[in-house]
C-alpha cells in the first residue's frame, strides 16, 4: 500500500491512521519493538525538518532501522529513477521519498516494490495532512463538521487537507489570491467543491483597511485558521527568485494572520512550519494560547509511526 495522496486512501484508512496516530503518543511503550527489524529508506532531494525527523526517529522508536539518502549523494541523478527505485526496493521495506515534483513519486510508486510514502512533492503532503488531521481530532474531539480556513496561496499542504476532508467531512474554506502552478488539481477541486466539503472564496473587493473581501467573514465561521508559507521553501533565498520573492511578498500582505485580523476569534490556529514570522504569519501568533502550532509538528512524529505501521501491514 502506497501513500501517494490522500485521493487512494479511503474513510477508514484515514480514520484508523488518526486514531492509531492518537493511540501511539499516549502508550508510546506499546508500540517500541512492533517494527523490529523493519528498514526503512529516506531519499530527500528537498530540505526537511519535521518529515525528516518523523521518519528516522518515528521506525527507530518502532525497533526499526532508518537510512537517509541525499539525493546528491547518490546515482538517482543519474540513472533512470525506476531502475534506481527497483534497487533500492531490494534492500529496504518501505520508502519514504521527498521529491521536487509529483511526477517523480509516481514513477516510483509504479516501480517499488516495496511501500512508497509520499514526504512532500510540489502537489500533495499527505504525511503533514494526517498530522494535521490527527491534531484537530486530538484537540476538537471531532474531524466531521469542523471548519477548517486555509488563506494564503493554494499549495500542496491545501490540496491534502482537501483530499483529507473530502474522505471525513471536515470543511475547507480556502481564501488563495494565488495557486502554486505546480498544485494545480482541477480533478480534487471540482469533486471536494460537489461534496461540499471545500470552499473556495472567490476575491474582488476588499471589505476593510488591507483586508480582501470575505476574509474576515470566513475566519469568523472556522475553527481553525491555517497558513503556510507563500513561498516554497527551496525558492525563499534563491536569488534567481527575487522578483518573483518579492511581488509575490507585496500581493500576499494582506492576507497576512495576525492578531488584527484574529481579534475577538476564538478560532485555532495552525500553520505546518517551518514558519516566515513577521510574513504570511505575525511571530506572537505562534505562541497565542489559540495555537496549535508546536502541538501540529509534534504530532508528526506519532502520525508518521502510524503511517508507517499501515502501510507495512498491507504491503504494497
């Protein structure tokens, strides 16, 4: 069983990696050796943090084995991806791959013959959205029903929570003056927008100083509010990116949550980090009593184990 998206997993899929997810952070003891001997692959052409962490420190607390590849360190530059994939599916038991782009993961979900979980590619996270939705029934008690706002610009994070919400009713209110190229998913759009399950706010005037229109009429409806950066991380300091830094900086301003703009909500706030302060989020909101912020990245890890035990449990 792979975890390409989140569009192939089903209700009780989902619903049983968030609860197992849940079950693992409270009685960590009982899962210390479920996996023992398990080996695990990581091969990363992005930077990483969190997902990074999650997989190695999540299978060896499992009593399995990590093995982290940087992509430059090896022949995957080099050589046709399947036949790399092929090889490495002979010396591992699952692969955790981050990818520049999604067309990559799925020539090497075709070729694996092991399990392959998605880390990030420039259309979906599944690994952050599970998280995400882990945190959220943690803390709200419930995933159906729960209005969940995404502002800023409509990426591969919001394309998961969509798939996400489509398969366990969670609302997606999306306010995006712009779409990440690369995110461009009409398919999921159109078929969470039928269900009723995602929201997008179609923008024109704005409705307060700096403030585009509906954007405070959609946080006063949610449960949560959740931004990402507005720029992809391996792009923020390149310097052939500038321009393109900087007008997307001057467009995205307004859409910026701060505690104006979150003022008299009572609404949760998440963002899946790493964070810009003082950019697509103002830095005291990270630490606001309404944050969800650090309990989100923690939840990755125990998120991660319980990907991890499904997909071994069924194979590919």
């Amino acid at each position: 069983m792979h975890l390409i998206n989140l569009k192939n997993w089903t209700q009780t899929d989902i619903l049983d990696t968030v609860e197992n997810g849940i079950h693992i952070k409270t009685y960590p003891e009982k899962y210390w050796h479920v996996a023992r001997g398990t080996n695990l692959a990581l091969l990363f052409q992005k930077t990483s943090t969190r997902t990074r962490c999650a997989g190695e420190i999540g299978i060896t607390q499992l009593g399995g084995h990590a093995h982290y590849l940087d992509w430059r360190t090896t022949n995957f530059g080099l050589a046709d991806l399947g036949d790399e994939i092929r090889v490495l599916s002979a010396y591992v038991d699952v692969i955790l791959a981050r990818f520049l782009e999604h067309a990559d993961i799925a020539t090497a979900a075709e070729a694996a013959d092991v399990p392959i979980i998605n880390g990030c590619c420039d259309r979906y996270h599944p690994t952050q959205a599970l998280g995400d939705l882990m945190t959220i029934q943690e803390t709200l008690g419930k995933l159906e029903g729960v209005k969940l706002c995404f502002i800023g610009v409509h990426n591969n994070v919001c394309n998961s929570l969509i798939a996400a919400g489509m398969k366990v009713g969670l609302e997606v209110t999306v306010v995006a003056p712009e779409v990440n190229p690369a995110a461009e998913d009409k398919a999921l759009w159109e078929a969470a927008e039928r269900k009723g399950t995602y929201k997008p706010v179609r923008l024109g005037e704005t409705s307060g100083p700096g403030t585009p229109c509906r954007v405070r009429e959609a946080i006063a409806t949610s449960d949560i509010v959740y931004t990402d950066t507005w720029i992809d991380m391996e792009f923020f300091t390149d310097p052939s990116f500038a321009e393109e830094r900087k007008r997307r900086l001057e467009k995205m301003s307004p859409y910026q949550l701060n505690a104006s703009l979150l003022e008299g909500h009572e609404c949760r706030i998440m963002h899946c980090l790493p964070a810009h302060r003082g950019y697509e989020i103002a830095g005291e909101l990270l630490d606001d009593e309404r944050s969800l912020i650090f309990q989100q990245s923690e939840n990755r890890l125990h998120s991660m184990k319980a990907v991890l035990l499904k997909v071994l449990s069924t194979g590919v």
